[in-house]
C-alpha cells in the first residue's frame, strides 16, 4: 500500500523542499506535482529541481498536466486555448468554448510537446487527471451545452455511425465521446510510455456521462503503457455518500485486476465542512477494504492555501488523513 498526495503554488525550491521533509516525516510514498502550461512556459528549470529535491526525499514522483488545455482537471489556465482558436471544442449551441478538443491534430502535437517537456524533468509517472469533453457545470463552461461538435469530430462520428452528428447528447453521441476520450488517451498514455514514463489514469466517477465521466473501465484499464487507474469519488463535494466511494472503489479495482495494473483513489482533502472530517476517514477504510493500492489525498495540507476550496479546519482533515493513512501502513505491515 502506497500513500501520496498532490502539491502545488509554491516554486520555490527551498520551502518544496521544507514540504518534502514533511511528506517524508508523515510516511508519505508519492507526491504528484502538478505541472501546468505555466510550468512549462516560465518554471521548467524550476520545476527539475523540485523534481530532484522530490526524488532525492525518496520519493516517487507524479507529473500532472494540471489544466492543460483545459482538458484536464486543475485550476490553472491554458495558454493553449488563447493561442490556438481554430483548435477550440465547439459546443452544441455552435460557438467555441475555451477549451481544446482532444481530437485536433495541433492539440495532439502541443501534448507531445507537454510530454516531451515532462520528461525532462524525469518524473517516475505521468497523472492523466479528468480527461473530459467540454461538460456544462465546470467553470467557465456554458450550462447546458455539450461539446465537442468540431468538424473533426462531426467527420469521426459521420465516419462510425453512418449518419451527421445529432444535436442532442443521444446515446450515440455519448458513444462518441467516450470513444474519442479513450483514442486521445491511447495517443499521450503510449507518447508517455515511449519517453519511459510510467503513466496512471484517473476517471471520474460518475454515470451516463455525467461530469463527462466514461463508463466502460475495464476498456480504458486495458489501454497499452496504462500502470495504474484510479478515481476520485469526491462524494462530500458531490453531495453523495459514501456508498459513491465503495461503488467506485470497486469498479477501480476491478479493472486494475482484469490488466494487472495498480489502482488508486484520491480523496477529498479540500471544501470539507466543520465535523464532516470523520468521514473522509471512514472513504479510506472503504477504498482499503476493496483492495486500492495506492491512497492518496487532493492536496497537501488539505488546501489550506488554495482559498477558493480551503476547508473549515485545515489541520483537522490533514490531520484524520495522515492518522488513518499511519493506521493502515502500520496495520499492513504487522
Ligand atoms: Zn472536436
């Protein structure tokens, strides 16, 4: 069993450092950076030392592709999407949404790039966060409305199905997507692979589409150069229960067993109300119990600096995370 958390905001490299100890000190094995448009541009020497400090700890290290395109998940903007207005996701009301479409060949090239650039820094796995097509409830998407209705993906849909791409999101169309998320994955999972990366995948645990979640895991579980799947059944954020994270713990295991890979769970370590901190004790024991490999909370110090999602009490949900993480390591090794 692995435990890891996610980090990020701060670069510069001695209070990383600082942090890292911290990790260390708390039993942590991984930490996954993120490592967004931004990073790429203006902190890519940064970002190899803080990668070597990381590895130096001990270590193993994530890279996550936080907003790239906007076709992950993360808060940081794309520069990508300001740059490249004929590469846009085009929603069902016709008009462009900022974010790129998985499927336009400048889009792909710009992830080699992304990738190539990762590499450098000489992470051990690249996180593959929230893939999605454009879905009306994220930020800055247009309520409502789904994409991507390009012409590259009006002619891949033509050229399945035998017939225009409906308006509506039919369950053709909801094929489509998951299709076309699956072949976008193939794409950066194997480019990852090639530059001797390891890569882990994390899908979001909805149904029908819903929050552009897939529903077929064991196909994406079978993607060449896939080493761990995983999820993050936020279900405090979602306003669901617990039953969301076994459901989804399961499903995650499931597929990680069917292609002998490792599966993951990310736990919700932000915007968590005063005295619902238990609970996310009690998603780690579910998450457990179906076997998850690897543990790993969104983010370091519960967020306590990322404003917009900061808990009511920061140090006591890091706190009931790192207590129960210390309880099931030592748990493991008796
Ligand atoms: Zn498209």
């Amino acid at each position: 069993m692995k435990t890891g958390t996610s980090y990020f905001a701060v670069r510069i490299p001695r209070h990383v450092a600082a942090d890292m100890d911290l990790l260390v000190r708390d039993g942590f094995s991984y930490v996954c950076h993120t490592f967004s448009e931004n990073d790429m541009a203006f902190y890519h020497p940064t970002m190899k030392e803080i990668l070597r400090i990381t590895r130096d700890k001990g270590l193993e290290t994530y890279l996550d592709p936080w907003g790239v395109g906007k076709v992950f998940g993360g808060e940081a903007f794309s520069n990508f999407v300001g740059s490249n207005l004929d590469a846009l996701q085009i929603l069902s009301d016709g008009k462009p949404a900022g974010l790129a479409c998985p499927m336009h060949p400048k889009f792909r090239a710009f992830m080699k790039q992304w990738i190539e650039s990762a590499a450098e820094l000489q992470p051990d796995v690249l996180f593959w966060d929230e893939p999605h097509f454009s879905v009306g409830t994220w930020v800055g998407d247009r309520k409502g409305q789904w994409g991507c209705r390009c012409d590259i993906c009006k002619a891949h849909f033509h050229e399945r199905f035998g017939f225009d791409m409906p308006n509506e999101r039919t369950p053709e169309v909801h094929a489509y997507l998951e299709w076309a998320i699956h072949d976008f994955l193939s794409y950066v999972i194997a480019e990852g692979a090639k530059c001797g990366m390891r890569n882990a995948l994390c899908l979001l645990p909805h149904e029908d589409g819903t929050h552009g979640a897939v529903d077929n895991w064991s196909n994406f579980g079978a993607i060449k150069g896939l080493d761990i799947i995983g999820t993050d059944p936020y279900f405090d954020l979602f306003g669901t229960g617990l039953d969301q994270v076994e459901q989804y713990s399961k499903r995650v295991q499931q597929a990680a067993d069917e292609h002998g890979i490792e599966s993951e769970v990310w736990f919700q370590g932000f915007k968590i109300a005063s005295g619902r901190e238990p609970l996310q004790a009690q998603a780690v024991d579910i998450a457990a119990a179906a076997g998850i490999s690897r543990l790993a909370v969104w983010g370091f110090e519960a967020c306590d600096h990322l404003g917009w999602i900061r808990p009511d009490n920061p140090q006591l949900l890091w706190r009931t995370f790192l207590d129960k993480f210390a309880e099931l390591q030592s748990a493991a090794a008796r």
